[in-house]
C-alpha cells in the first residue's frame, strides 16, 4: 500500500460501530456473507474499520491478525479497487494482490465458504476490469465457478455468493451466447436468475442483490426486461445502507437512474 489510498467519499459517523453496536448489528451486517462473529479482537477491529470505510486500516489489521482476517483485508482492499481507486493500473494491482490473498487463505481453511467466495469475488472483478472475453480467455470463468460453486456447498445461504453466481453466468452468456455458455462453463439463463432471487429473498435489504440482479436482467434480456430492471435499481437506490460498501452500492444504483 505504497501508493496512498482515497478517503471514504461520504459521511461515516453512523457506521462507526463501537463493539457493543457491531455485535448488536453484526447478523445485518454480515447477512450477505455469513462471516462469524470474530473471536479476536484485532479480526473484528479490522471488520470494523471495513464497515466505517476505513478499507486501508482493515487490510492492515486484517493481514496483520492472518487466519480469517484475510476475509476483512481481501474484502476492503476489492471494495475500495473497484468503487474508489481512479487509476487503473493500480486498481488491478490490488485486485490482483486480494485474490492472491484470497487464494492462498482458501487453500489453509477449506471449510470456510468466505475464503472460496472472496477468492471469486476478487478474481471476477479483476476479469470485469481486463474484459469478461480476457478473463475468459486466460481461465478465470472455471476457477470462479468452482470457487463460488464450493462456498454455496459449504453455505446454501450465502447471499452474495448467490449474487455472484447470477452475475457470473450473465457476463458469460452475454460474452460468448447461451449455447457455448451452457456447453462450455455451464451457465444459463434459468440459473442465473433463480441464483439473484435467492439472493434477494435471503437479503432482501442489500442493494447490490438488487443492482446485479438488475444488470444480469440486461445481459441476458436487453430491453424487453428493462423496466423489471429499472424497479431493482430504485429499490437499490431507496435502500438504508447499513455500511460503507452498501452507502457505495446506493450510489451506484442512483447513478443508474439519471
């Protein structure tokens, strides 16, 4: 972290969670995700540094602490690459460096489906940025598959883990067509969007359920499902966030809506 990271954008002060706030809100916080409550202390000042939008002290306190830290660093350090950071070259650097993270943690804890999914979550961002076609190309869509398909074993009810499994298979179909991606990755079209409704219904609240389920609508509908995908966008954009990532996510859906 050489390069000196931007500030959180918005106002924080209602997501400064002391440790009495963040255990009392922890199940709603960490809905989408299923994490545990953190046992060490530096694990769960390194979440709730993430929470407030201080993502640069979460990767440091979350690399620091090892173990099930790493899912605070690679989930700070992917959040704030993709919302935050202006300059390309640096954004996927870091990417680069979260699933690498992401990687070698999931290999040490097997059973922790947040290890898988961070790993996909990282990985699928960093192919967004190169290109879906790029991504594709150099294999990332089988090991994002696998990894998302490994967290949903260990977790039927992880709900970004469900968003993330839409979204892959939307971007696939979109890239390379529905029969080469249902012969070749698997993915289609019924799944994808049975994946974002299950999302939605295991977290209702979350706006990028809603926002990626209204994208994967798009890819794999175009127009004639654009006002179902506008619908999701205002729900997004209507939402409380509870954090600094979701505060990121409402932004994004209102800047859909202009």
């Amino acid at each position: 972290m050489a390069k000196k990271w931007a500030k959180f954008p918005h106002s924080n002060s209602a997501f400064m969670y002391d440790t009495n706030a963040i255990r009392k809100n922890w199940p709603r916080l960490h809905r989408g995700d299923g994490e545990p409550f953190p046992a060490a202390s530096q694990v769960l000042d390194a979440w709730r540094f993430y929470h407030a939008g201080d993502f640069p002290q979460a990767v440091v306190l979350g690399r620091a602490a090892g173990g099930n830290g790493n899912n605070a660093a690679v989930k700070a350090q992917t959040v704030y690459a993709v919302h935050l950071e202006k300059d390309e070259a640096t954004r996927l650097a870091l990417l680069e460096q979260a699933f690498g993270w992401a990687d070698e943690y999931r290999k040490s804890a097997p059973k922790d489906p947040n290890g898988h999914y961070l790993y996909a979550f990282a990985l699928g961002r960093y192919g967004q940025h190169i290109s879906v076609a790029k991504a594709l190309a150099q294999g990332f869509g089988g090991k994002i598959k696998e990894a998302l398909t490994t967290a949903l074993k260990l977790a039927p009810r992880h709900a970004e883990a469900h968003t993330a499994f839409g979204a892959y298979q939307s971007e696939v179909i979109d890239k390379v067509g529905a029969l080469v991606a249902g012969m070749t990755y698997g993915a289609k079209k019924d799944s994808a969007v049975e994946h974002f409704k299950q999302a939605l219904g295991i977290f209702p609240e979350s706006p990028i359920a809603h926002i990626e389920y209204a994208n994967g609508l798009l890819r794999l509908f175009g127009k004639s499902r654009i006002d179902e995908a506008a619908r999701l966008y205002e729900q997004a954009a209507g939402a409380k966030p509870m954090d600094a990532m979701e505060r990121l996510d409402v932004e994004v859906a209102k800047s859909e809506l202009e």
